[in-house]
C-alpha cells in the first residue's frame, strides 16, 4: 500500500514536469515551422494540457480497467470548471473577448450533450468510440479553418505576446518535446498501477479512482496553465486552455480509451458524473458567451463554480464511505 501512494505521489510529479515541458517543446518546435499563433493556442495548447488525461486514460484501457479512464476523463471536465475556472475566476474575473472562444463554448456545449448518446445505455461499443474520435477529427479540422479565418482574433494575439517570451532554441524545443512525450507515457503506467492498487486494497471503485486522485492530478498543467495566463491578463488563454482540454477529454480521451478496450460503464456516470459535467458546461456557456454583452465570469460566479466542486467532493466522499 504504501508503495503504491508512493508509486502516485512520484507518478503525478514526473506526469505534471513532463506535461509541462511536453506543451513548451511543442509550442515552441510549431512556432518555429511557421504554425500560427492561433492554431499553437487551439490545438497544441488547448489540447495538450489534455496530454496527462490521454496518456494515463490509455494507460488504464490497456490494464483492462476503462472506468479509470471514463472517470479521469470526466472528472477532469468537472475540475477544469468548477476548480479551475471557479479558482481563476474567483482571483480575477475573466473576460471573454475571442470569437473563436463564443463559437467553441456552444460547441462544447454540443459534444457534451451528444456524448450522453454514446453512454446512455451504460456500455461504449467500439464502433461508437470509432465515430466519437471521428467528431473529434472533425472539431480539429474545424479548428484549422477558423485559424485561417480569424488571424485577428484576441485569442491570436495573447498567443502571440506568449510565444514572443519563450526563448527555446530549436534543439531544445525537439528535446523537451521527445523527453516530454517519452516521461509523460513512463508516469502514466506508474500513476495507474498505484491507483489500481489503492483501489483494491482500500475498496473503492476504478470510476472513483479516476474521478478523483486521477482526474485532480491530471487536471493540474490546465490549472497552472490558467492561473499562469490570467496573472498576464492572458484571458482568452485561460478560458481556451479550458474549453480545449474538456473538448479533448469528452471526445479524444473516452474515444480513444474505449477504441482500445471497449466496455461496460457504472450507472454512477449517468445518474450522477454526467449531469454535473452537463449543468456546469451550461453555467460557462451561458456566462461565457454573454449573449448580448461581454462575455465574463465574475467572482460572484467563480465562487458558485467553487462551491459546486466541494459538493460534488463531498458526494463522492460520502457515497465511498457508504
């Protein structure tokens, strides 16, 4: 037991400096082949805050254990929201002002609700993961034309002033890119045998796993990816590193993971996990878009995304304990 806290400590603290290093090396290795701000901002950045959940969500599917992955993937939507966005908003509202971001917020909104249509009859088939990773092909590509379109868009320029601060030379840009991506896959498999561990030797669930030690683990790059970006009044980074990473869970991370090991799942995810991830999608949706003004996430309201986390924390605490 005690080896296997050790194993997830240890697991998460490489996951996390290679995450990190993982998103630096990528960002800087496109910005020197020519890739826009923009496109580093959406794909690399949005999605590769995501890379923690992918590798040990794939990790789990592998094991033979895809209730980690479904809980790491939905859990960490929830962190990235009510945590994350709760958190950063509740140091500085944050203002919305990329139209790129206004489009992805119903788009999240969207694949969120589609999803439940994969996992209403409590089983992921893997032709249903084959069409999931299909919408998410298609999210990506959408994401390259509106990068054409919309050079000008706030979002562009915060990517920008970002990029113009980071110094990597090419050489090193590739080596935290290569190192990154070969640490982040080692960590994984240690974070997920410590995990399965604790699972049987203390009784909880896998999903529980995944929604919790896992999910909050995984979900740390976005939330010092945010705290990091609205200290520069970096805005519309926050937010997108956000929307980007739940877009990539909900569709890159559940696909690919039930590709791999197709399976049954808890009704826990229906009747509890998924209507929470569901309510709070609507809540930043609704306060994101601002309709007819500014889009913005007050603290008022980052203190109510905060509050819902610690319920929902309280709930799976109080339901393991049962």
């Amino acid at each position: 037991m005690f080896s296997a806290v050790v194993a997830v400590i240890v697991g998460l603290a490489v996951l996390l400096w290679s995450a990190d290093k993982f998103v630096e090396g990528a960002s800087a290795a496109a910005d020197y082949a020519g890739v826009s701000p923009l496109l580093i901002g959406m794909l690399i950045v949005g999605f590769g805050t995501s890379a923690p959940e992918f590798v040990v969500s794939v990790s789990a599917a592998l094991n033979g254990n895809p209730s980690i992955a479904i809980g790491n993937a939905y859990g960490s939507n929830i962190v990235n929201i009510a945590l994350i966005l709760g958190l950063t908003a509740l140091i500085k509202p944050i203002r919305v002002k990329s139209g790129i971001l206004k489009k992805e917020l119903p788009i999240l909104t969207g694949i969120t609700l589609i999803s439940f249509y994969f996992i209403y009859d409590l089983n992921i088939k893997r032709y249903e993961s084959a069409l999931i990773l299909g919408l998410f092909i298609i999210i990506v590509v959408w994401g390259i034309i509106e990068d054409r379109k919309n050079s000008a868009d706030n979002l562009n320029k915060e990517m920008e002033e970002k990029l113009e601060s980071n110094n990597l030379s090419l050489f090193k840009a590739l080596f935290f890119l290569t190192a990154g991506l070969v640490l982040l896959i080692a960590s994984s498999k240690v974070l997920v045998w410590g995990a399965l561990v604790i699972t049987q030797k203390t009784g909880i669930s896998d999903l529980m796993a995944g929604l919790t030690i896992v999910a909050i683990g995984t979900s740390l790059p976005e939330l010092a990816s945010s705290l990091a970006a609205i200290k520069r009044g970096s805005h519309d980074i926050a937010l997108g590193n956000v929307i980007g990473s739940n877009m990539f869970n909900t569709l890159g991370v559940t696909g690919t993971a039930f590709l791999i090991h197709p399976s049954a799942i808890s009704k826990d995810v229906i009747i509890r996990d998924f209507p929470v991830m569901f309510f709070l999608t609507i809540m930043v949706f609704v306060v994101g878009f601002g309709f007819k003004n500014q889009g913005r996430i007050n603290r008022f309201e980052g203190f109510f995304l905060l509050s819902v986390y610690i319920l929902y924390l309280l709930l799976l605490i109080y339901q393991t304990i049962l």
